[in-house]
C-alpha cells in the first residue's frame, strides 16, 4: 500500500464507457463520517482498476492523498476484465451496465479467438488476415463472454442486450425519449421486453412528423416537440448538450422546419385521454428557444403554430425571460423561467412584474444550485403561478447533486404562503433528517 496525490491517478475509460457513474450520496456521507476504508487499485502507470466512486468522492471532499494498491499485472485485457469482476461485486448493476460489460468482454473474446486462429493456422500474416473468424469461434466468444457477466444469461441473451442498448445510443440525439423508454425497459423489465420495443420501432414510418411522447422524467408534459434544438448558455449540466455532443459533435442552434407539422399531426391516443397532462406540449427541450442567438423569425414561426393549434397547451421553459416581452401568445402557451440560483430567480421575477398577459407563468428550479431568497418583488397577485423544483442529475460535467433541504423547504413555504403550487421533479429526493433533542 502506497500514498499518491489524488490528482495525480487517472480513471479506466472503460469504466466511464460501462458504468458512467461518479459516486452516490451514500457513499460520500459514509467517507465523510468514517473516512476511506481500504484502497484504490491502479495499474504501474497511475490509472484507476477499482474503486472510481470512492476516488470521486475524495476528490470532491479535498483529500490532497490518497492510499493505494499498486497491481502487479500489465496485460490489458486481464486489467480490464478485473475491472468489470470488481465492479460485479461491489454494486447493483442495471441490465444497461450489464450489457455494456458484454461489449467489452466480447471485443476482449473475438481478439483472443483470433490469436487462437493465428496459431492454428500456418501461414504468412498478410495471407493470415483474409482468414474470417468462423461462427464457432464468434458462438464460443460470445458464450464466454456471457458466462463472464456472472447474471446466468445465455450468450443470444447477452447480444440481444447488447444490440437493445446499441440501438438505444443510436436514436438518443434525435429521440431522446424513446432512447429511454428502451433502456428503462431493459432496466425494470427485461431484455425481450426492450427488444419488442426496438422491433417496434424499427417498423417502417410514414415521413409525417409527429411531437414525441415523453417518460416519466416529464410528468407533467406528455409530449415533446422540438423544431429547434441547440444552445449556447454553456451549462455544465445540460443533459441536452451531453446528448447532442455525444452523437453530433456539436450543439449549434439549428430550426427543422419540417417539424413544425407535429402538433396537427399528433392524436392522443383512446386510452390516454384522461391522463393529467396529456394534452401538455414541453416545447423545445433539446434547446432554449427564447436565447439571444435565436433567430425571431424561427421563434414567431413556433409560436403562430401553438395559436393555430390550440388543441394543446404549450409549456415554454427558458433562462432568457425578458425575450417573452417581445412576444405575443395565445392563452394556451405556459411561460416558464428556469432559476438555478439567485441571479436567475431575479430576472424572471423582474420579467413577470412586466408581464401584461394573464398566461400562466412558472418557474423551474431545476437544478436548484443554491439558496434562494424568494421576498424580492411586491406583487398585486400571485407572483407566478407554478413552481416546479428539482435536483441536478449526473452528466458527463457534473456528477449528481442534491439541494439542501432547508433550501427546498424555504421555497415550499413560499409557495404555500402565496397559494401556488409546487411540483416536485422525480431526481429530488431530499428530504428531512430530524431527530428529537435529548432529554
């Protein structure tokens, strides 16, 4: 066992690529009140085999140091195979992460089936390589592989799993929702649960564009519509941006004229026309309509849609609330305001003060980054009409994040003194520890 500088240790990038986690909350209040039990792996070249979490939450704790155990093994492969065995035993994997182990430990197989070709087959390299892997050697990797993620699937199982979630990653720029539709089946479900969805929507579609039905992240919108995507404020935690940047490089505003067709195109479903939110519309979720760099144009275009189509009430969310003054909206359209912090929350109360329209007005605090001083403003009426608040979910910049609770509650109180109501997103789960003084 060994001291070395914390910044100094690098994570596997096949840990990222399977289990994309950072830590949980558990696990940072168990080092805080306990310290670091035991030690972080590393290879002889400082890069992290096991114990990626516990080396997240010391970084964000400010341990200068941290011990660990220097491995002896410098083959790759069997690097990253221990890897997967320790993640195996130390958390609750999903069918995704599972299934993601499965590539790995395939692209591991078909390498070692080819060096076991290479040695059965006599011949000069350049001949050598025009020699396919045969199917009993791709059957034989696949079912090692499989026995290898220790869940007692079979090696057709494993694949189909791997291919639920290929596709999943493929359709997540342009179908966000869908993509995780598929993943939460194969993660509360099972593996030809998810494969029935992929079937389904693979079958051929008409070219009519239609708005999306969204998951349970979005409850109190049963639809998305996007004929704009993009943005430019640069949020660390922007889940859209992780997406697009993922799949395009890139997440430049860009206006699909096409989709402007979705709403008149879309029917609710029979079964569904009961359903709270169901005629709810969150419009652009993949971008900030209402952001400087837009052109009017685009933004008028939309709008004169959500009139026209007043079958649907419009959910408008964006951090530029001033460019609402601009415009006007048919009764149908709700105008939100994202606040994030204090700055944010100021902007949007002073552009509600402004507001002639009688639309209904939100606020979002998703992420709520920080405490919030709500008694800014003197209004005749309410202030706005919803509140929804929320925590920060992990992307690729940011790890997860709970708001304290007395951050949460002060806004609740507020809420409650001013009659508005409150919505609590899904991703917030603080909640009051109190505990009775001693007697």
């Amino acid at each position: 066992m060994e001291e070395r500088m914390i910044n100094d240790l690098k994570p596997h990038l096949i840990n990222e690529r399977i289990y994309k986690d950072t830590y949980d909350h558990s696990l940072i209040k168990s080092i805080e009140e306990y310290g670091l039990r035991g030690t972080v792996e590393i290879t002889k070249d400082d890069v992290i085999i096991s114990g990626h979490r516990r080396w997240h939450v010391c970084q964000e704790l400010g341990y200068e140091t941290i011990p660990v155990t220097v491995l002896d093994e410098t083959d790759p492969d069997k690097l990253i195979e221990y890897l997967i065995r320790m993640n195996q035993a130390s958390r609750l994997r999903t069918n995704e992460q599972i299934a993601r182990e499965f590539d790995v430990l395939m692209e591991i197989e078909n390498k070692r089936a080819k060096e076991r070709q290479g040695e059965r087959i006599d011949l000069k390299p350049n001949i050598k390589e025009n020699f396919p892997e045969s199917k009993k050697d791709t059957g034989q990797s696949r079912d090692i592989a499989a026995e290898k993620l220790n869940t007692g699937w079979s090696g057709r199982t494993a694949e189909t799993a791997s291919k639920v979630v290929e596709y999943a990653d493929e359709i997540e720029t342009e179908e966000p929702e869908i993509a995780q539709v598929i993943k939460d089946t194969l993660n509360t479900k099972s593996v030809h649960a998810a494969n029935k969805v992929v079937i389904e929507h693979k079958k051929p579609k008409q070219s009519i564009k239609t708005m999306n039905a969204t998951n349970d992240n979005i409850e109190w919108a049963k639809w998305s519509w996007n004929p704009i995507t993009g943005c430019k404020f640069g949020c660390k935690y922007c889940y859209a941006k992780d997406i697009a940047m993922r799949f395009d490089g890139h997440f430049n505003p860009t206006f699909h004229k096409d989709r402007l067709s979705a709403p008149s195109n879309t029917t609710i479903p029979k079964q569904k026309t009961n359903e709270i939110g169901i005629k709810n519309v969150f419009v652009c979720s993949m971008a900030d309509l209402f952001g400087d760099w837009v052109n009017s144009e685009w933004i008028q275009s939309v709008i004169d849609i959500c009139e026209d189509q007043n079958q649907w009430k419009y959910l408008f969310l964006t951090k530029n609330p001033g460019r609402y003054l601009d415009f006007d909206f048919s009764k149908n359209c709700w105008l939100g305001a994202s606040a994030t912090n204090q700055r944010q929350f100021n902007k949007a109360m002073s552009t509600f003060a402004l507001m002639k329209s009688d639309n209904i007005r939100f606020i979002s605090f998703e992420p709520l980054n920080e405490v919030i001083n709500t008694g800014i403003e003197t209004f005749e009426g309410k202030p706005f009409d919803w509140m929804i608040i929320g925590g920060r979910s992990k992307n690729s910049k940011m790890p997860a994040f709970q708001p304290e609770w007395e951050w949460v509650e002060h806004l609740l109180l507020y809420a409650r003194a001013e009659n508005i109501p409150v919505y609590f997103k899904p991703n917030l789960i603080v909640r009051p520890k109190e505990y009775p003084h001693e007697i």
